[in-house]
C-alpha cells in the first residue's frame, strides 16, 4: 500500500499541502497563458508524432495524459464545460484550481474542511443570485448587435479573433438559419445543423456561409444532372455495386450455359433495388458506399442525380433535416426487398456548385429543419483544424444566447462585481464561514488578474482600479449614474478600465453561471478527500520458466 506524499505526524488534514492541491495547481499553470484575447496558443505533439496547436482549453487538457487522479477531474471539468456550454473552459479550471489552492491554506489555519464547503456553497449560490439579477442584461434591449458582440467576445481569444468583423457576423446568420421548434414548443438552436467544412488554400477571409446543407462529394458520373428542383432524397448505406457470391459460397454447376445465368442475376439484384428505389419517386440518391457503372447508366437514364461515397454522419444529419429514414437494408420482414416512397425526404432544390477549387453539393430548403454550412479557408490543416474548434466554441455562446435571452459584461467586470459584493457580504456572517466566504470572493479576482497578465499589462494596478470602480457602484443609491460602472471591465488592448456593455465585450449569463458552479463542484469534491491511497497489486516472484 502506498499512501500519496503523507506525512505520518499531519492527523486527518492538518499540516502539510493536500496531494490534490499540487495537481490542480500544476494543470492550472499549463492554461493559464492561454486565457483571454491576448493568451498564448499550445502546441501539443503525441507519441506518433501529429502536431496539435490549440488555445481551447478543453482540447488542450483533452490530449494530456493526466496521471494523478484529481488531475483527471480537472480535465473532465473542461470537457463538461465544453458540452454544456461550448466556451469558457480555460476560466472554470483556472477559477477550481484558485478555490482549492485558498481552501488549503484555510486548511493549513486549522479550519476544517466541512466549514469551507459550507462558506463555499453559501457563497456560490449568492453569487449566481446577484448575477441574474443585478448583472445580467436582456438581449432584446441590445438587439442583434448583442449577438454579434458575443460572438466576437468568445472569438476574441481564438486564431480568427483578428477577423471577427467577417466571422461573427457569419457565425450568428448560421445560427438564425438553423432556429428550430420542438414539439414542446420551445425554440432550439442545434449547433449540429450548421455544417462546417474545411477547403485548404486562399486566405481566412475567404471563408463562406451558405444557406442549406454542404455536402463534400460531387456527382458520381459527369453526364447527370447538376441541379434537381423539388428532390425526393433518398438516403442510403447499401453497396450499389455488382454483387458478388459472399466468400466462401460454392455453388456447383452442370451446365457451362447456367454461368452466364448466374453473372446476369449478380447484375440484376442491384439493377433491381435500383428501379425499386427510383420507383418510389427518388431523384437524388445519396449512398455511404459505392455504385457500378451499370447502375450509373440506370440513374442518368432516370435523370436522377446520385452521389456515392457521402460520409455517414453528413447522411444522418441530411436525414434529419429532409425528413428521410437512412436505409441501411430493402429487405422488410417478408424477405423481400422493398423501398417505400416514405423513407424519401424532401428539400427545394439539390445542386452541385463550384466554390473555390472544390465541387460542392448543396442541400437548400430542407423541410423539417432549416440546415446552414460554412466553408472555412485556411493556409494549413492545424490552422483549419483550430479554426473549426473556435467556430464551434463560437457557435455555442450564440445558441446560449439565444435560448437563455440574457448576457453579462465581460473582460473581468462579473469577477470583480462578485468580488466586492461577496466581500462585503461576508462581513455580515457571524460564523466561521465568514472566512471561506471571504477566500471565494478573493478566488474570484484571479480571472482579472490573469487577463491582465498575458495582456503584458500591470495586474495589480488594473485591478485594483476595477476594484474602486465596482465598489463605488455597489455603495451608490438606485438612480445615481455610479450605477454604471458595475458594468466596467478591463480593456486589455489599451490597458484600461471601460464600460464593457458599451463596448460589445458580452458574454452569456448561462456560461458564467455554469462555469462558477462547475468550478465550485470540482474544488468542492477535491476538498472532501483528505487522503490518497493506492493499492498496489503484490509482486509476485518472477518464476524462472527454466526451473534454474
């Protein structure tokens, strides 16, 4: 048994810094520079040798092998952070890792641990309150402008922050195309309904939003049609290939003529299922898989327009926005092969367009839910493949902003705001608690102060400016004009403090809220462990297999 770096004279948990602590500090430290528009990016090589360069903090933590168990909450933390809100996961560690690291000196003052989770959880949940209710603006008030503006606030950090004023802009007209109604009544926003592609060459600029679903695949023969209006599409994952006897079927003949016989009915089978399928009405036929010349003959014929080798996903997701079924067997529960005209789906019109240097196939006017594409432009595969990550960290936000209605300033202005109203809040408790209280206000300002540090800014100046600001608008009467400086935040280009709703730096109440909750969970779960211990399997003697 191996009991993690224990002293055997610290009791319970006094003394001594707590194993976890260590491991949410280091993990911390490795993203910390990454975080806020001016962070630095991290270049990740894995042992066979591919090169990932990210800003995202989830993907980072993502591709580190983390050993430690409390580690490994942390990165999970991130991918939790990702799934939920889509942005924020370089804050929610750093914000943990300051919980804890404040819990442990509480700690190491003989305060027992109980009594901070209290004085935490206390402190969260006045937190959240003051949030919804004092800091949070209603997007209505601000319009689609504040859309925009969110989508440039969550960009900012990212590789396309410097061309924001093309891609925010795009990222939300892709959002609003994909507005969808459940049957619950309840407006949703899937970030799965805008498909994003990757085109190498030319420059970011470039990049284009397209109305309808892209598909990456052209025409399977040059002589069908390249545009269809009013498709029926059917969707499919069957090998519209010959199909030849499966391996290990011998079939034994008399006759030399009943050869001949058997090749014509192996062409036949798939000449069948395709009449079948162009029967039920079907003028654009999708597959996964591929389709002979024999059968291209049939399509064109028709004047139908088919396409082989789709990706699966893509199949899905085009079955869902037209309405079709993905028909992976003809076969129905007779043992015949059948295919029927309600397994097509609907969309205005399927065409095949050249954009840049790659033939595309468009999907407009799907029926059940309204579908967009972006086609990124980039230099390289790790610059696309990071702008991809920031889009949908992007496209996040606007779908959280959307379904929740409400944003708060950014750049460090909610931070500081909960600071000094949970400062002084805690001067009202008259427990111990008051202590803990007091650490998670503190905890709070290490967002601020690590912005302003990888701006190459003076920390300690900047914050305490926003500090004398936010206080004077907590302390002013409803109706002064100090009011307004509860909105103020950090202007890190400048080195300044500015009023950040004025100035477009939002940020969805939802993120916030959950990043602080999230954060305050995983310090919480970390600080109820007091030991580490590990049960190592026993050696057994090696045997020598020699008998020697």
């Amino acid at each position: 048994m191996s009991i993690f770096g224990r002293d055997q004279k610290s009791g319970l948990f006094l003394g001594g810094d707590r194993v976890s602590v260590i491991a949410a500090q280091s993990i911390a430290n490795i993203i910390k520079s990454s975080l806020g528009p001016l962070g630095l990016d991290k270049m990740l090589v894995d042992n066979v040798g591919d090169v990932t360069i990210s800003n995202d903090g989830a993907t980072i933590l993502s591709l580190l092998e983390v050993e430690h168990p409390a580690g490994r909450i942390f990165v999970d933390l991130a991918q939790k952070q990702d799934k939920e809100v889509g942005d924020g996961t370089t804050s929610v560690v750093v914000i943990a890792a300051e919980l804890l690291r404040r819990a442990n000196e509480l700690v190491k003052m003989k305060i027992h641990p109980t009594t901070i989770i209290t004085g935490y959880r206390f402190a969260c949940r006045e937190a959240v309150k003051f949030m919804t209710e004092q800091l949070s603006v209603k997007v209505d008030t601000l319009g689609r402008e504040a859309l925009v503006n969110c989508a440039k606030t969550s960009m900012s950090s990212k590789i396309i922050g410097s061309d924001d004023d093309l891609f925010a802009p795009m990222a939300v007209d892709a959002m609003l195309a994909v507005k969808t109604i459940n049957n619950r009544g309840e407006t949703k926003y899937p970030v799965k309904a805008v498909n994003v592609l990757k085109a190498h060459g030319k420059s970011a600029r470039e990049s284009i939003f397209v109305k309808g679903y892209a598909l990456n695949c052209t025409v399977a023969s040059q002589a069908m049609k390249t545009r269809i209006t009013n498709a029926k599409i059917a969707c499919l994952d069957i090998n519209l290939q010959k199909t030849r006897m499966h391996m290990g079927v011998h079939i034994v003949i008399d006759d030399p003529s009943q050869l001949e016989d058997i090749r014509k009915r192996e062409s036949d089978i798939t000449l069948e299922r395709v009449r079948k399928i162009l029967a039920a009405g079907a003028n654009v036929i999708l597959t996964t898989k591929g389709i002979d010349d024999l059968c291209l003959k049939e399509f064109v014929e028709a004047g139908a327009m088919a396409v082989r080798r789709c990706k699966k996903e893509d199949l899905k997701r085009i079955a869902k926005a037209t309405g079709a079924t993905l028909v992976s067997s003809l076969a129905n529960l007779e043992g015949d092969e059948t295919f029927e005209p309600t397994l097509l789906g609907t969309a205005e019109e399927v065409v095949q367009e050249r954009i840049s240097d790659d033939e595309l196939i468009l999907v407009k006017g799907t029926k059940v839910v309204n579908s967009s594409s972006i086609i990124l432009r980039g230099a390289n595969d790790y610059m696309l493949d990071e702008m991809e990550r920031a889009l949908h960290d992007t496209l996040s936000i606007i779908k959280r902003t959307l379904e929740s209605g409400t944003v708060v300033p950014g750049g460090g202005a909610v931070e500081t705001a909960l600071n000094i109203y949970l400062e002084n809040f805690a001067t009202t408790l008259e427990s111990r608690e008051q202590l803990a209280m007091a650490e998670f206000a503190a905890a709070l300002l290490v967002i601020p102060k690590q912005l302003a540090v990888n701006a190459a800014k003076d920390a300690t100046d900047l914050v305490a400016k926003l500090r004398s600001y936010h206080s004077a608008a907590q302390n002013a009467p409803t109706g002064d004009r100090k009011k307004v400086f509860m909105r103020y935040g950090l202007d890190l280009l400048k080195g300044e403090v500015r009023d950040n709703v004025t100035a477009g730096v939002l940020e969805p109440t939802v993120s916030k809220v959950r990043s602080l909750k999230s954060a305050f969970e995983a310090a919480v779960s970390l600080l109820r462990i007091d030991d580490a211990i590990q049960c190592a399997p026993e050696q057994k003697e090696e045997r020598d297999p020699h008998g020697h």
